[in-house]
C-alpha cells in the first residue's frame, strides 16, 4: 500500500490568488473579501492519502463559494469566532463550542467571521463508506447522512481536537509522520471510525446493535461483484455463475443475511449511482439519458422507485 503525505502552507494578501492556490490543491473556489480592499489568509494543509487536515485563518474575514467541491464530508472544528455554511436546505455553522459536520457538495457559501481559526477533516466518501460497510458487514443502501452539529466541549469533541493536533503535529516540517506515511494513514483511518462511532447519522442504531451473523463467502463475493459491475446489464444467473452457486442458494444466502433480495440489491445499487451523478456539478446529462445508462429502461417506474428510495424526485437533485 502506498499512501503519500505531505504538508501545504501558504499566506496570501490578495483574494485572486488565494483561489488559484486552493484550486490547485482542493478545488475550483470563488473567494470574496468582506472587508473591503483589506484581505489576508493562512491556509495550511496536511494531506493523507486521499484524506485532508486543515487550518484556515482569514483576518479580516471572507465569503467562500465553492464550484466544484471534492465529495467528501466535512468536520468543522472553530476555535475562535464562526463559520456559516449555506446550503440548498439549511443555514448552520460551527463556534468555539459547537462542531459541524457537512457533504461537501451540498454546501454553496461558507462565511468566515474575520479573526475566524478553524480546522477541518475532510473524510472522503469512500473512505467513510468502506469503513462503515466493514463496521455493518454488509453493503449500505442509502447515503449516509449526518447529524450536523456536535458538542466541541464534549468528551468526544476534545478527542477528536487532540487526534487531529496529534496528527497535524506530526505532518509538520517534515515531522514523525512524514517518514511513517501508513502509521498517518491509520491514524486518519481511527479518526474515520471515531467520527462515524460517536456521531449520530442514520446508521448509528445499526452499529450499536448486535452483530449480525457473518455472511458466507458467497454473499461477500456476490455484493462485490454487483457494485462492480451494477452499470452494465446484470441477471441473476450470471452474478450465481461468477460467485459458484446455484442460483437458489444467491437468493437464499441475500434474503438471511442481507434482508433483502438480490433484484431489489441490484436496484439500491442502482439508484445510488444515478444520484451520484444527478449530484455531480460536472455531469451535463438528461436524467433519462443518467438512468438508461444505469439500466433503468422505463423512466416511469424508475423515477417512481426513485422518489421511494430518496423522498424527492430525480429532478429535484438534477436543478441542485
């Protein structure tokens, strides 16, 4: 396994070129300066792999519009005045005593208060998804979604600042962890599962319950081979033939240890990857044109299925 790291730190006195810096280590960002022609900021990074530690100090304050934010969640972290996030459902933000924790590309404004310090994690989606799934021990078929505000003065909360202090400090000038990049990577890795084992999100009772029975290889494989493979046409005999079972044995192994039916899997699978792509700024096609690639064939019963799985319909996320 190679992970690189490395550590990022720069000052800047103009809003222009502190966008041209962000976009060419995060992502394509419109900074505006809300105190006139007076503007200076300290932006430090502490990359991991896939995986982000920051520090932002804006002075005298600036209005952050993101363009094409990584897909990732965010875990805000002020020590001194706030931030505000903005996005299409909500306005909230982080103080000294209150945590914030967000989808990246849900978020359209962040209002840094001048004299603002705060620190960040940015969790990629994988990443956080492939613990969660080896905390569950099964496939997950709805987007996690996070309860977003959390004590900072909690027991958690102070964990978590002296984790991320921990690693920072050994990021930087070439410190500890620079020479040790897989002991940072599973540092970061415990920061994942602290997130995901003491913040509440809709799979918190599902890691608190009791441990589901293992499934057998099969099911493992079958999972595997459906996310892999969920855009292509898919039939029930053909994953039974990849995995070396019978057919009746894939649908009985999916229906007691999964709770679901391979179909129905197949599906879930399905309409996740239609919405990651209805979410994705990038992405210039049609709805229909999004679900036929996906194998939904009749835009009717798939905008339905849609609408059940996600409560809103897929061009609600397409306008976003």
């Amino acid at each position: 396994m190679v992970i690189t790291v490395h550590q990022v730190d720069h000052y800047s006195t103009s809003a222009e070129e502190l966008e041209w810096f962000v976009a060419g280590h995060v992502s394509r960002t419109r900074i505006l300066p809300i105190s006139g022609s007076r503007f200076s900021a300290r932006v430090k990074m502490h990359v991991i792999g896939e995986g982000m530690l920051w520090t932002t100090d804006y002075a005298h304050g600036a209005e952050v519009l993101p363009y094409d934010p990584p897909d990732a969640f965010l875990v805000h972290l002020s020590s001194h005045n706030a931030v505000e996030f903005t996005s299409p459902s909500q306005v909230n933000g982080s103080t000294p005593d209150k945590g914030f924790v967000e989808e990246a590309r849900r978020t359209t404004r962040i209002y840094h208060a001048p004299g603002n310090l705060a620190t960040g994690i940015s969790l990629p989606r994988s990443m956080i998804t492939q613990c969660l799934v080896s905390v569950l021990d099964r496939g997950i078929r709805e987007d996690l979604i996070f309860t977003p505000n959390f004590e900072q003065n909690s027991r958690f909360g102070g964990t978590l600042n002296t984790m991320v202090k921990a690693i920072s400090s050994g990021l930087e000038d070439g410190g500890a962890l620079c020479q040790a990049p897989i002991a940072a990577h599973h540092m970061f890795q415990a920061l994942v599962h602290m997130v995901l084992g003491n913040l509440t999100h809709n799979y918190s009772d599902l890691m608190v319950s009791p441990a589901p029975s293992v499934s057998p290889k099969h099911v493992k494989a079958a999972i595997d081979y459906i996310d892999e493979h969920a855009g292509e046409p898919l039939t029930i005999p053909q994953i039974a033939e990849a995995v070396n079972v019978s057919v009746r044995a894939l649908q009985m192994g999916f229906r007691r240890f999964k709770d679901t039916t391979v179909r129905a899997y197949i599906r879930e699978v399905r309409l996740h990857g239609v919405r990651r792509e209805l979410l994705n700024p990038e992405s210039g096609r049609t709805v229909g044109d999004i679900a036929r690639s996906w194998g939904f064939i009749h835009l009717g019963h798939f905008a339905a299925s849609y609408l059940s799985t996600f409560g809103e319909n897929p061009s609600m996320h397409r306008a976003r």
